[in-house]
C-alpha cells in the first residue's frame, strides 16, 4: 500500500501507473472477450466504417470492430509481453545470482554466454529464434525470453556482487546461515527493487518487441489481433482508412510510455540517493 | 594460424567495405525505364519458374516459338511461321532468320530441339511438361527449320508453345547446365544484373528480332511493400510499375501525373482444397464448403470488388455464366445438411495455407474464407508462408488447403491438363482425378472442331465445380501503372510484361 | 589485468560463441541439412542427387568436422553461396552495408547533434519548463517503436503536408549524394528520433550526476564559471555513459534497421536478414547474422577504446 | 586593524521550498582577523558544514539560500563586499580569487578524468588569465609549495594515481594557487589516516605562517583544532552555542553542550585514561589464542606476466585474550587489523595459522562463541528484514528453532542495549546511526557468545554517540565477562576501552602490551609516530613535523618469507619488536 502510494505520488509514476493500470484493465477485459463486439466477427456490410457511435473506432477491411480488436490485440501483446519478461526474469535472476555467489568458472561461462547473447541486436535474435522454431505466439513468448534473459543476468549479477560485499552477508556468514539462506533473505531480497524496475521496462521493451515481430508477419498469426500487426493491415489503407493506423499507433505508444513512465517512477523511488537517510 | 588468418579476414573485410561504399554501380542511362514491383523473381530458369513474378522477369528476357498478342492471337516469336499436318499429328515451324540470342549467336533448330528435350527430360523438372507429353520426336532438318512428330493429334500443342514455360534456351547452355544461373535469351531485354529482392538492371537488345526496343533498359527495383510502390510513383522516382493489390491500385486514378492500366487476366483466385487429406476426401464436405462460401463477397471484401466471380474456365470463348454452377450461390442450409451427411455436423479443423503477397490479396481471401468457413464449422488456421515456401508447399501437395492464384491459359486443355488429367505433372498439387475429368481432357486434346471442344469443356467445368476438388473464386485483373510519359504499353490477359518492349518514353 | 587487455581478451572468445551458436541455430532448422543449404529447391532433387550434394557440402561428415570446415572457410572470408542470389554471401553482405553504415551514421548524428545538446541544456536548467520539455519529448521518442514513428511521419507528411518521402530505387550517396540524402532523410529521422531520445535522457541524467558530484564543487569553490564548470568539468564526466549508449544503439544500427528499411523500401543489411530468414536462405542467414554479431563486437570495443580515451581510472586498470 | 577580513553577523539559511522549516543554520554570528584560525566544532547536523559553504555561497548549487544576514569580505582592494547579497560574476572572482576552500574526501574533490595540473593550473587560468605553459609552471610551483616531490611529472597524473594525503594536497594546492585571503578547510583530515592527517595539519599551519591568510576549520574533532586554532566556535543545531578564544574554550567552557563535548567524549590522553578494571590472573585459559596467523592475497597478473606475488596483508600474527578483557588491535588502513578480524570469523581464509577458541564447531568451522560487530552500521543490517529476523538469524543459523524463548531474548537483549521495546516490529532504516550498532550487539549477543570482535564498530558515529556506545559496551563485558577483540584506527576510542593494546602495522604487530604502558611510554618507532600524531587538548599551537614516508609495499614475490621476528620486554607483558 506504501508502496503504491510512493508510484502515486512521484509525478510520472501517477502518469505510468494510470496509463499501465488502465491498459491492464483492458487487456484483462481483451483476453476473456469482453469487447463490443466479437472481434473477429466481419460486418460485411459495414467494411471499413469510419469511426462512429456503432464503431468508436471504425471497423477494417472485412468490417471487423477495430475497437474490439484493439482490446484483443492489447490482451495479446500484454500476454506475450508478461510471459515472456516472466520467464526472462526467473531465467536471468536465476543465473545472475549462481554467477555472483559462485563466482570462479560459473560467472565466467554464464557471462561468456550472456555476453554472445547480448552480440547480437534484440530484433535479429528474436528473428533468427522464429526462424528456428517457426512463427506464432508462443515463438514470440520464448524469443522474447531468450533476448531479455541476459538483461536480467546482468542486472541481477551487479548489485548480488554488491550486496555479497556488503557487512550484512558477512554477519550472516560469521553465523553459519545457511547458502540458501543467505541467497534468498539477503541477496534475492534486496534484488527486488533493482528488479522490479528492469521488469516494468523490460515489459516496455517486450510490448516494443512484439509489436515489430507482428508487424514483421513474424509474430501472431491472422487473424488473431495483435497490434504490430493491426499497423502492418493498416498499411496499404492508410490514405482511405487512417483510423487503422493512428489507433493501434496511438495504442502502442502510450502502452510502453506508461510503461516506462512507471519504471523511471520506480526507479526514483528505490534510488537511495533521492531517498532521504541519516548519514 | 587463427590470428594469420584472423587479420587477413579482417583486413579483407575492411578493404571489401572501402571498395563497396566507393565504387557503387554507375548511375542509370536516362532513357532507361525506371519500374518497380513488389515481388521479385525467385529463379532464373525459364522451364521450371510458375511463379508469376519470375515469369514476368523471364518474359523480357526469354522468348517461346510463338506468342499471344492482345487478344490471345497467337502470333510469330522465334518462329516466323508454322503449319499443322492435315491429321494434327505434325507440326512444322519455321524460325526466324533475325533471331539471336543476347551473345549474338542465331537461334538454331538445334537450339529449339534441344530446349524442348530438356523440357519432356523427366529430371528436368521442367513445370509444363505435361503439355508436352505427345511429343514423340523433333527433327531439325535445316537450321532454320523444326519438325514435331506427335503421338496423337494435339491441338493444344501450340499455345502450350506460347508459354514462356517453353522457351527457346541456347543449346550450349543446357549442355553447360547454366540455364538457371545465366540468363541468356533471345527477348528484348538483357539481363545485366540481378540482385535479388532489391534490384534488376535490363538493357535493350539491339539485335532483337523483333524490332527496336523503345527504351535503353529497364531499372526494376524490388520495393517491400505496394505502398511504396505508390509512394515512388507520386514522387516519379519511377516511370512504371507493377501493382498486385486492389486496394493500392484503386488509388492510382486519384493521382493526375499517373495511368493506371487494368486488364482484365485469365488467372483465377482459388481456393485448392486436398482431396488426398481427410476430410477433404468427402466429396461431401468439398461440396459442402463450396456451398459455404460466398464468392462475391470474397472478391468485395478481400479485392474491393475489383474482379468477377468465375468458375474454372476464365478464357474468353469458354467461360460460361458463374451464376449457373452448382453451389455458386451460397447456401448454408445446403452446405450444413452436406456436412452432417457426411458425419462432419461438427465441423473440423484445417490449416489453409496462403503466400504473403502473393497474390497480394492472399491472406484476406484466407481471413474471409475462414470467418465463411466457420459458419459451418470448419475452422481454419492460417499460416501466411513467404512466395519460395509457399511454393515448396504447393508443390509437394503439403497443404490441407491453399489460397492461390493459378495463371490461365487461352485454352482449357493446356491451362488444367497439368493438374486435371492422370498423368499429369501436377497432379501431387491437385490430388485430385477421376474417369470423367480425365477423359473429357483426352477428348478436348484431340478435338479440333471449336464448337465440340467448348460443350466438351463445359462439361468438364461442370463436373470440375461438381466434384469440388477446388473452390474457384474469381478472376481479377492485372495493373500497371505508370507516368504519363511513358507510352505505347501493351497489357495483355496473361498479364505478360511483353508490351515494354514497345514501350518509349517522352 | 588491465580493462583493454581483458576486452581484447574475450572478443575472440565470444566471436567464437557466436560462431558456435549460429552455426549450431542453423542446424536446428527443422529438416535436413540440404533443405537448410538450398532452401526451398531442395524439394526438387533426386535421391542420388542429395548424396552428392551431401558430400560437396560435407554434411555427411561429423559435427565438429563440419564446424571446423566452416569456420576455416569464415576466416578465409567465405561465408557460403546464398541459393537466392547465387552468390557468396559476403559479397552480397557488403554490398548492402554501405546503406546500413550511411543510415546508422546518420542517425547518430542526429542523435548527439540533438540530444546531446538538448540532455546537457534540461540538466542546467532542472525543474524548469524547458527541461520539463525535454523530458517530456524525449519520453515519448523512447517510447515510440520506431516503425511506429517512421509509419506516423509518412502519413503525417503526406496527409498535412502533401509531402512525400522519397522511395524507389535506391541511389547510393556516391552516385548522387543529395539524391540518396532525400531518400535516407526520413529513414534516419526515424531513428534518430528514439536515438536521440535516448542520448538526451542519457546525457541529462548523467550530467545531473556529475553536476552534484564533489569535484564539481571544487571547479566552483574555484571561482569556475557556469560554462566553464559544464563544459570543462561536467561534460568529459559525463560523456562516459552517453558513448556507452551511443556505441550500443549505433552497434545495433549496424545489424540493420529491419522495420525502418522495410518501411522506407531501403535494400539494406536489414531487409536482407529478413528475407533471408523469410526464404529460408540459410547459408545467407548464418552470414549476415555472424557479420552483424562481429559488427556489434567491434563497435563495442571501439566504445571500450574511448572509454579508455575518456576515462584514466579504467586506462590504468582501477577497475579489476 | 580597522575591520576584521570576515565578519558574518545573523546568518540563516535555509533549503529546499520551505526555507524557514528547514533552515539549517540559524542566526550565527563571527569575525575573523587576517592571518587567525578559526574552528567551528560540531557533530553532524549541527550546520558547521553549511555556514562554511554560505561564506563563498557554494551552498547555493546544494539547495540552499540565505535568508537573512550578511556575510562582509574586506577584499584585497579595500572594499569590502556582501557576499549574501554579491552577483554570480562578483562571486566567481572571489572564489578560488580571494575565497579558498579545501574539502572532506579528497578521492572525490577532483575530477577523475582530468590531470591533477590542469586542475590546479585551473585556477591561474580562471583567476590569473594564464595560459599553457605559463599556466603550467605556474601549477608546477603551487605543487613544490605543498611538498609534494618530483611536482613536474606528478602534474600529469590523474588523481586515481595518487594517495589520500597526496591528494589533499594537491588540493590545498589548488586552494592556495592565488593566494586567498581566507581558507576554508572543510573536515580537510576527516578521511584520512592519523599520521596522513598530522602531516596536513602542519603542511596548514606552515602554509598559514607564510601567506599570513585567514583559515575556517572545521571539525568534529575538538582535539585536532587544540593544536592550530586561535578561537572556536561550537555548533549546535544550527546554532553557535558559544565561542571565544581557544583556551577560553577549553579550560573553561561555558555552555553544557561545549562541556560535554570536552569530557563525555573520547580524547586521546596518552594513557592516563586507560582501563584499569582488570589484571590478567596465572594459568586463566584464554578465550581466544592466535598464532602465526597469515593471511596473503594472490596478486592477479596480466595475460603477458605472471603473476608478481601476492599481498602479504597479515604476516605472522599472534596473541592471546583472556575472558573479560579487551585487546585493541590498533593500526592505520591497510595495515591488515580488519583482515585479521576477518580471519578469525573465518570470512577470510588464512594460509596458515592456529585459533583456537572454547567451542569450534568443526562442521561450519563457525564458533557460536564468536560474534563480530562490524564498522558500517548502515550496510551490517539487511534492510528489507525486519528487527526480529535479524535478531532470529544467529539463531536459525545455528540450528535452533526460533520460540517464544528466542523471542524473550530478543526484546530482553534490545532492553539491555537501550532500544524500545516496539523495535522488533520495524525496519532498520526507522533507527539512527547509534540505535542501529546497538541492534548489531544485540544481534551479536543473541547467542551469549565468549567473544566479540568488534571492527571499528564506533568509528562510523559521531562523536557523542560514540561514547555512549563505548559505554555500553563496557557495561555488557562486566555483565557478561566478554572479551573484546577491538579493531580500530582511533587512539583516543582505544584508550577508552583497551586493556592491552597490539599496533599492527604492514600486516604485522610490531608492539603489544598493556594499554597504559604502550600509549604513555611507546617503544617502537611506528608507534611512537602514531601516538605522536595523535591530537590532543593538552597539546595546544603544537608543531607538526612534515614527513612524507608512505606505508610500505606489502606485494611481496611469490615464495617470499619476511625472517623472523625478535623481540625486547619493556616491563609486565609489553614487547616491541626490535627494529634492524
């Protein structure tokens, strides 16, 4: 609750957290199909329909209801975007922080791998994962994964090699707690704030990921919505229709705005140097 | 030795870049014709290419023993004339003394026996083989003279000739075994350089038989998308261009500087279904889905009503009114009825495969057809594949079902006997054959009466949409569009790019 | 160990695990070998043919093998025959490079000339409406996809404007420079844009760090002007993590823009991936992505270089 | 003299938006004559550091502003200048101009990536229009004035070359480079060693002899200002609680505040205030017992050489504690007193060596017995657990379940140490600096150990704090016969809780014994040295000597034995190595 009135109370986290909170409310009401209309239901008659009262944001080519889609697309952009950065993180926190207890062989060969990860460019990772394992959304999922997973090897490995330093783990050594111990309470504790940081901008990266993937064909299929792909249709359509370009655009933008909108929120609130301390 | 060859590598590498980004290609003749198009050849190989993009390249570069003109005439390429043997069993052809190929040499009988061997060469692979199949020897008497000895009677034979799918090759080169990597015709057009999805350089043959060239060359630059495209010709970074969508093509009339040329072709938009997979081998659920679909509103939806709704036969003299066909009018209740009959109440899942754009209205036929579909329960999921896969697909019959578009020809036997007669060379691609399909083809080969041959091919279009090995949807029309400046281009029904040759700019 | 020594140290290293891991990604490709090498012409050829085949590509031998052949034959620049093109793969590579280093150059130049600019001017003026500004913008530059951007600014142009962005055949800068300038201009706006962004936001917070630091306080204890204290002081401090950003976002250019030179029809490193991986020309696929790979590498150890220019603690090895 | 160089007369200021809320100094009032020393004493919070940066208004680019009062400069021309109202430009003559100024941390008060000539030559720049070589000679000169040798090639050096003492001084350099009429010396010794700092010290007072300039000095150290100073001033929250001459100050303190500063808190008094509560008894066991302790870390070597040896950072290090008693092991940084600490908790490996405690658990090769409070109270608690899981660590650490016992303990134990009794139920970020080293004792003391090893454990606090603490930490060795092994840098804290004493100095003790003998009759060079550094009341207007020796490499080859050592008895159990 503190924690939520901190986001509100710092000026750009009360700008992310609405813009985030929002979109996951749409995104929620996307996944279980709570949209005006059946997207994927083609109003024949009404084929690309300006936006009007029936249609808040007009209907596309096979006059479907874009404001329908737009929820859908956002649900599946948010769904590839979390579990992907889900997985990312586990993976990464998991390595980063063996290789920073471990040090010695394991933090080499750990950060040698993440190091040939990072050499290529996010995109081109991910597309040369899709054309291993084909397109689709799951693809997506694992080949976002696998880009961010280095990113959170080195986020996590940093401050664990910090706080390994720090007197507090070497009390708890000069007791006798336990490996697991010390790794879960001292470590992974106060990862959390570093953490959850890097999540709420890697989701921002992930939505940014997926929307080119998609609008490459390389992501979700048809004719399943998603927003990278709402922009590819959109296209050739631009001059007679551009209600399907500025929409899914506009819906893109402020998604991962909101979203690095609240990361840098987070990121002020758990910086020590902005928070007050006696010293 | 690894560092050796490391800085060597690297030494290498940074000169390589220096020279690239110094000594970039010469810039353009301006009396070349500047064009674009979206999709980009995917092979050289005048006898094995089906893909329209690659014909369309080949085209300009390669030319058969005879053409179609406008009015699918068939009129003297290579041959300057032919004559048929009194029982159709013979044909004789009389090349042209003028015609060189682009490294000046003449065109030889030689050169067209050679070429039509290695097309009936089973390993050749070559995609109209079956046209050819009543072949039974060719003989060259003198060089400018060549003489087919058929099986049987075949009157299609001849514009089965007119496919760039028989082009003349030299000689030389199908004994080099170059013919896909060095393109050497006797066309208008030289190919000087082809770097693939991004550009083709052409220049004019000078000694083209067939008269001057009215242009230098032609600059073909691949641009990703038909928005682009659009967007070159607005800005006259480009004389002329290809347009496959509708949607892009609609707005060209908008623009005063721009012409857009719109033809109507033989291609027909189609959706295969695959007889040899369950459940497609119900001719009940085939008809069923027939029944289900509602053509003209693929053709309004996916191609903004720029086309006509047909049924298979789309050349002029055979086709027949579409709204005549069984299950031409969509009739649900019909359609359901067929798919409990057939156990399918259901309904079931598929997979419908399309290339991405290509055709360019490809995956919103398949998004139509699958919300159609789904009225009677069949759900589809689609797997939108690039040209090269797609066709890889198609062509091992890898598909439940597949959008295309399959080009046409000016005469039924010679457009459906690669897919719809038992030795057909397509046959993998449709699965499809029956008694009936086969010997009303063999009846229409041999029939040289016009009258006879259409009522044979009415009734094999009839039995065709019947037995719904297919669901035709309709047949469009084929664009170009192009500044004002450029004049005297000749579109034709096969949506040949042949007409640039005669093309000029003021 | 000194810092340089330890990046020399490990490039070759991870070049080598790039090596590995293209090589082995390439293999994974469902289907065979032959298919993976000739895409989709595998489809036509014989049994007796794909033997053949098998024994020139010397796939019918064992792994390491296989991998020892290619990498001698990547050092020796041959990176395999592209089925697409029919060509060697690093020579279609180079020839699209250019394209991708002039749009990457360009964008970076846009970026420092506006972001750097822009990051220093917010930090000097905090809590201001100007640096507020700044922010605001530089916010939304790195929240927007960059195909996003280059999608609005097309229809922007066009639809306000009546103006039109230059596509068709591409004119590379040394047959007409202002030609291929007209071309490139919108391309590299898009992505300086969310370049700069990311400099300015870099540069402002870096400059707010080094401007509360002690030493900043000694140039002023000094009687160091304002200019003199950012520009002499603030700004060699500073530029430390706006090179870092910059190394890595030009690093990345240099993979190719994928989405901006699909949007603005460049024929570029970029597309080139994309259609390689589209069509599955993999012997294409394997080059470019090791090409790109190394390309990063270097880059980033030219950002190393001028850390060690920039920052005397890492030359003499402080950080080990 | 017809008006004082500096005369600040009710100066406030505040920070932030509510500068009246948050005022940190409140209506102080001083002059200072040309060529006088004056220190302003407190304890942090108290404004000291606040009223210094007002006086050439750097205490604008930190937040701050002065609301009222007036702070007069007679400048060098005559006139004479309100600084709290002066213009920026005005303001930038004077610093560096007529203002110098030198700070607490000299690793961080130059830049990192500019030359330390080019930072000094700065000045000459800025204030003397000096160009280029000019310039550089000009650089070259200010270094020779502070004494630092072989200035020409030391001009291009980048600061991370060069020690804390060097760096002050290539400070005081720049401060000094045109000669100000007024020096402020912020806290210039705070970070630095007690030999380094009584070397600043007399390279200040001899610079003051020669320039005949002002000086500001500020401390929390009463004693350090003992030897230079001619009138302090005391800082209280943001007031001057009182002032006058040095010796007015010292002998007799007027205000309470001032009183407690001169007695509660520690002031080093050469042995007079040593322990004397406990005499060492034959044939006691000890509680702990070290023998040739050795610690060596291997130096890392580059990819072209091997490596070059390691550091010898313990070499060799014995003693014994008895229960009940405290053994300081005292020594300057680096000279490998914490390492030993470290050791005997086993958070460092030693390569060689014997301790032997009562109860070594062989399996975790940890002794319940053995406790360690460590220097930063800040970093030695996890701050995201709160106080009763820190408190339950040792404990689950140790294999026993956490009951309602444990619990008893723990709220019995935070009584003990003076901390409320809710503290259980929150974090440590809601406790200062001293109420959190009382919860690491009382985290120690969990397990009723024999043994505390007690690192720095007050160095971090501020003075009156810290003698607090020292008394409570007295208070618990009589209740519980603790033995301490005390680790610290501080002569006069050491002199407050030792019974004996060991001076470690490059990894070895060169002097052990009883704490009153070693501080009042020092036998060993080093330590002689040490004490001697040592400020202190009694010495007023003291002459440094300035010496320039650094603490020898401790990089040794590899394979190397440093030879045995002898040593020679001064009475009692107080030894010295004997020097070659």
């Amino acid at each position: 609750m503190a924690f939520l009135r901190a986001i509100f109370s710092h000026p750009s986290g009360r700008i992310g957290g609405t813009i985030v909170l929002v979109y996951l409310v749409i995104a929620l009401l996307g996944v279980f199909g709570v949209t005006p209309h059946n997207p994927l239901q083609q109003f024949r008659i009404d084929r690309l329909h300006g936006p009007s009262m029936k249609y808040l944001m007009g209907t596309d080519l096979f006059g479907r209801d874009v404001a329908s889609r737009l929820m859908t697309a956002i649900g599946q952009s948010f769904l590839v975007a979390f579990a992907s950065v889900a997985i990312a993180s586990i993976f990464g926190t998991i390595l980063g922080l063996t290789a920073a207890w471990f040090g010695r062989l394991w933090d080499g060969l750990v950060m040698r791998i993440m190091d040939v990860l990072l050499a290529f460019p996010a995109i081109l990772l991910a597309l040369l994962i899709i054309a291993i394992a084909g397109p689709g959304s799951f693809t997506s999922i694992a080949a976002i994964a696998i880009v961010y997973t280095p990113i959170f090897t080195r986020v996590v490995r940093g401050p664990a090699l910090s706080i390994k330093g720090r007197e507090f783990v070497d009390a708890a050594r000069t007791f006798g707690s336990s490996r697991r111990y010390i790794l879960t309470r001292h470590l992974l504790l106060n990862l959390v704030a570093p953490l959850t940081v890097q999540v709420t901008l890697a989701l921002a990266w992930s939505l940014l990921t997926e929307a080119g993937l998609s609008f490459l064909g390389l992501g979700t299929q048809p004719p399943a919505a998603s927003l990278g792909l709402m922009l590819a249709d959109s296209r050739n359509m631009m001059e007679t229709a551009p209600w399907l370009l500025i929409f899914p655009a506009v819906a893109i933008m402020i998604s991962i705005l909101g979203f690095n909108l609240l990361g840098d929120a987070l990121r002020d609130i758990f910086d020590p140097k902005t928070r007050s301390r006696p010293a | 030795m690894g560092r050796h060859f490391s800085t060597k590598f690297i030494t290498g590498l940074t000169l390589a870049a220096a020279l690239c980004a110094s000594a970039l290609s010469a810039p353009a003749s301006a009396a070349s014709l500047k064009m674009a198009w979206k999709q980009d050849a995917t092979g050289l190989d005048p006898h094995k290419q089906t893909a329209f993009s690659s014909i369309r390249l080949l085209e300009l570069i390669y030319e058969p023993l005879v053409r179609f003109d406008k009015d699918l005439q068939i009129v003297p390429a290579v041959a300057s004339s032919w004559e048929f043997a009194p029982d159709a069993k013979q044909i004789t052809f009389k090349l042209d003394p003028k015609a060189k190929f682009q490294d000046g040499k003449p065109v030889t009988s030689a050169d067209v026996k050679a070429s039509f061997e290695r097309l009936l060469d089973e390993k050749t692979a070559a995609a109209a083989r079956a046209n050819f199949l009543s072949i039974a020897s060719i003989e060259a008497p003198d060089p400018q003279a060549v003489i087919f000895k058929l099986s049987q009677p075949d009157v299609p034979l001849l514009t089965a000739m007119a496919s760039i799918n028989a082009a003349i090759v030299p000689a030389a080169e199908i004994t080099a075994g170059t013919v896909g990597t060095k393109a050497l015709g006797s066309g208008p057009f030289k190919l000087d350089k082809w770097e693939p999805n991004s550009k083709e350089t052409l220049s004019a043959n000078k000694d083209w038989a067939g008269g001057k060239v009215g242009v230098d060359g032609i600059d073909i630059s691949v641009l990703p998308d038909e928005t682009a495209i659009l967007a070159a010709l607005r800005t006259k970074q480009v004389d002329f261009a290809l347009i496959n969508d509708p949607l892009v093509a609609t707005l060209i009339p908008n623009e005063k500087s721009l012409v857009l040329n719109r033809t109507p072709v033989l291609a027909y938009h189609v959706l295969q279904l695959n007889p040899s997979r369950k459940p497609m081998d119900n001719l009940a659920v085939r008809q069923a889905i027939s029944c289900a679909v509602d053509r003209q509103d693929v053709l309004d939806t996916a191609s903004v009503g720029e086309g006509k709704v047909t049924g298979p036969l789309t050349m002029p003299g055979y086709t027949a009114d579409a709204s005549t066909l069984p299950c031409y009018k969509k009739d649900l209740t019909k359609a359901k009825k067929l798919m409990a009959d057939a156990g399918f109440g259901s309904g079931f899942s598929a997979t419908v495969i399309a290339a991405n754009g290509e055709p360019a209205t490809a995956a919103a036929e398949a998004q139509v057809l699958q919300s159609q579909l789904a009225e009677i329960g069949i759900k589809l999921d689609i797997k939108m594949m690039e040209l090269n896969v797609y066709v890889d697909a198609w062509l091992k019959g890898d598909f439940d079902m597949a959008v295309a578009l399959n080009g046409g020809r000016a005469d039924p036997y010679s457009m459906y006997n690669r897919y719809f007669t038992k030795t057909g060379n397509l046959q993998k691609v449709s699965n499809y054959i029956d008694d009936t399909l086969d010997s009303l083809m063999q009846k229409g080969r041999v029939e040289t009466d016009p009258a006879k041959r259409k009522t044979i091919f009415a009734d094999f279009e009839k039995h065709l949409v019947e037995v719904s090995p297919w669901i035709w949807l309709y047949t469009s029309y084929s664009y170009t569009a192009q500044q004002k400046n450029v004049q005297g281009f000749q579109p034709t029904p096969e949506g040949s790019l042949f007409g640039l040759s005669k093309v000029s700019l003021n | 160990m000194t810092y340089l020594a330890k990046r020399l140290l490990t490039f070759p290293l991870v070049m080598l695990g790039v090596s590995i891991l293209v090589f082995v990604a390439i293999r994974m490709v469902p289907g065979d070998a032959i298919t993976a090498m000739l895409g989709t012409e595998a489809g036509l050829l014989t049994p007796a043919q794909r033997q053949a085949l098998a024994a020139y590509f010397g796939i019918d031998q064992p792994i390491l093998v296989q991998y020892g052949h290619w990498l001698l034959g990547v050092f020796k620049g041959d990176l395999g025959i592209s089925v697409i093109h029919g060509k060697p793969v690093l020579g279609i590579i180079l020839e699209r490079f250019p394209l991708t280093l002039e749009l990457a150059l360009l964008s970076m130049m846009i970026a420092i000339l506006v972001g750097l600019p822009a990051g220093i001017f917010a930090a000097t003026r905090t809590e201001k409406l100007s640096d507020l500004g700044v922010r605001i913008i530089a916010m939304i530059g790195q929240s927007t996809p960059n195909f996003v951007t280059g999608l609005l600014l097309i229809y922007a142009l066009s639809a306000g404007f009546g103006i039109l962005p230059t596509m068709g055949e591409f004119t590379p800068l040394t047959v007409d420079p202002l030609k291929n300038l007209g071309q490139m201009i919108l391309p590299a706006i898009t992505l300086g844009f969310a370049f700069a962004a990311s400099v300015a936001r870099i540069s402002r917070s870096a400059m707010l760090d080094v401007l509360s630091e002690d030493y900043v306080r000694t140039a002023r204890s000094r009687g160091a002007p304002k200019r003199w204290v950012i520009w002499r002081h603030a700004l060699p401090n500073a530029l430390i993590p706006v090179v870092t950003i910059s190394g890595v976002e030009f690093g990345y250019l240099l993979g190719g823009a994928v989405l901006v030179e699909q949007i603005f029809a460049l024929p570029g490193l970029g597309r080139l991936v994309l259609e390689a991986i589209l069509q599955r020309d993999y012997a294409l696929v394997q080059g470019c992505v090791l090409f790109i790979a190394f390309n990063f590498m270097v880059v980033n150890l030219l950002v190393d270089l001028a850390y060690v220019a920039l920052d005397p603690r890492i030359r003499l090895g402080e950080g080990s | 003299m017809i008006s004082p160089l500096l005369s600040v007369s009710n100066l406030h200021v505040g920070f932030g938006r509510d500068l009246v809320k948050t005022e940190i100094v409140k209506g102080v009032s001083f002059d200072l004559s040309a060529g006088e020393t004056l220190a302003i004493v407190g304890e942090s919070g108290s404004g000291k550091s606040v009223t210094a940066l007002s006086i050439n208004r750097l205490v604008d680019f930190g937040g701050g502003r002065i609301t009222a009062g007036s702070i007069m400069l007679s400048r060098a021309d005559g006139t004479t200048v309100d600084i709290a109202t002066a213009k920026e430009p005005v303001l930038e003559k004077i610093r560096g101009g007529e203002i110098g100024m030198i700070f607490q941390e000299p690793m961080t008060s130059l830049n990192p990536v500019l030359s330390i000539g080019r930072q000094i030559a700065e000045s000459f720049r800025l204030h003397r229009g000096l160009t280029g070589r000019q310039a550089e000679a000009a650089a070259k000169d200010a270094l020779d004035r502070v004494r630092i040798p072989d200035a020409a090639r030391r001009l291009k050096y980048t600061p991370n070359q060069l020690s804390g003492g060097m760096l002050q001084r290539v400070m005081i350099a720049s401060a000094l480079a045109c000669n100000p009429r007024l020096l402020i010396a912020d806290e210039p010794t705070t970070a630095l060693d007690v030999t380094v700092q009584a070397q600043i010290m007399a390279l200040l007072a001899e610079l003051k002899r020669e320039t005949g300039m002002g000086m500001i000095f500020i401390t929390h150290d009463i004693g350090l200002v003992a030897g230079s100073a001619d009138k302090v001033m005391v800082m209280q929250a943001g007031e001057a609680v009182e002032q006058g001459p040095l010796d007015d100050i010292l002998d007799r303190p007027q205000h309470a505040y001032t009183k407690h500063l001169l007695s509660a808190v520690p002031h080093f008094q050469s042995g007079r205030a040593a322990r004397a509560d406990f005499a060492r008894q034959q044939k006691q066991m000890a509680a702990l017992k070290v023998e040739g302790l050795t610690v060596r870390f291997p130096v890392s070597g580059s990819i072209f050489s091997r490596s070059p040896g390691s550091v010898h950072a313990v070499e060799n290090i014995g003693f014994d504690l008895m229960p009940g008693e405290t053994l300081a092991i005292v020594g300057e940084s680096g000279s490998g007193k914490s390492t030993t600490a470290r050791a005997i908790l086993g958070l460092v490996k030693p390569i060689r060596g014997d301790f032997s405690t009562p109860g070594t658990n062989a399996a975790t090769r940890t002794d319940p017995g053995v406790q360690m409070v460590f220097q930063n109270p800040y970093a030695s608690l996890n701050p995201r657990l709160r106080i009763d899981s820190i408190l339950a660590e040792p404990v689950i650490a140790a294999g026993e379940p956490v009951t309602a016992k444990t619990r008893e303990r723990m709220a019995m134990l935070l009584k003990r140490v003076g901390l409320p009794e809710d503290s259980l139920e929150r974090y440590p970020h809601q406790f200062s600096g001293g109420q959190r080293q009382r919860l690491c004792i009382a985290r120690a003391l969990m397990l009723n150990p024999k043994i505390l090893v007690l690192d720095e454990a007050v160095s971090a606090l501020d003075v009156s704090v810290q003698a607090r603490v020292l008394e409570l930490l007295i208070d618990l060795q009589k209740e519980y016969g603790l033995a301490y092994l005390f680790v610290s840098h501080d002569m006069a804290v050491v002199e407050r809780i030792a019974h004996r004493i060991a001076v470690v100095y490059a990894g070895q003790i060169v002097e052990i014994g009883d704490a009153a003998s070693v501080l009042s009759n020092p036998q060993h060079s080093y330590t002689k040295r040490l004490i001697s550094a040592v400020p202190t009341i009694d010495r007023r207007q003291q002459h440094f000597e300035i010496d320039t020796r650094q603490i020898p490499s401790l990089v040794r080859p590899a394979g190397y034995e440093p030879p045995q050592a002898d040593w020679r008895g001064f009475g009692g159990d107080h030894r010295a190595r004997v020097e070659a």
